[in-house]
C-alpha cells in the first residue's frame, strides 16, 4: 500500500495498509446489504472463521518482521513466518472480495 511517511512516498504492507482496506470492503458489503432491506453485519470475526468457503487467499510465504525505526532494540528482529492455513503472520490470509460479498452478502445467513 502507498503511504506517506515522514514526508517521503513508501510502499507499506501489514496490519497498517490491510485494516482500512478490509474496513471499506465491509462497508461496501454492508451498503449491499442495506439496499436490499438487510441489516449491517456486527462483528464477523465468528463468521469469518466458521466459513465453509474460501473467503480468503492462503499467504504461504514470508514472513513479519520488525526492525529498530519501530521500536526494536535489534536492528532486526524476527516475527512470524507465513505457513498453510491460519498463522501469526497472515492470519487467514488476503481478503477475496467476491467471496466476501457472496459470503456476507445480501441472504446469507450469516
């Protein structure tokens, strides 16, 4: 994700760039099913865990790291590595949009 740091264009990846891209995918779900009479989502957490279908794509590889700009003592220190199915690093991987809205969407029963 582009991102403006210390006045300086960067690209960024993690919790920072991924959350508001998932916020707006749920929001655009939610706009979905609001147009359809439905009411929001809540918490999909639960949902997101107990589906049947992907609804996400498996990150298998890399891994997280931190490094002294973020408040390591090391100038590098080693996280998580990416692994099949849920992990540390990923979670449960990148958000597929379309699944999403199909899963979420407007009569599902979630």
């Amino acid at each position: 994700f582009p991102e403006l740091y210390k006045g300086s264009y960067t690209v960024t990846g993690g919790t920072s760039g991924a959350c508001p891209q998932v916020a707006a995918m749920l929001a655009l779900i939610n706009i979905i099913r609001y147009q359809s009479g439905e009411g929001p989502l809540g918490p999909v957490n639960q949902k997101l865990y107990a589906s049947k279908t992907p609804v996400t794509l498996d990150i298998t590889h890399g891994e997280t790291y931190a490094t002294s700009e973020y408040g390591c003592y090391d100038t590098w220190m080693p996280g998580f590595k990416a692994t099949s199915g849920w992990d540390a690093a990923t979670g449960l991987g990148r958000p597929n949009f379309p699944a999403l809205r199909e899963y979420l969407g407007p009569q599902s029963n979630n």
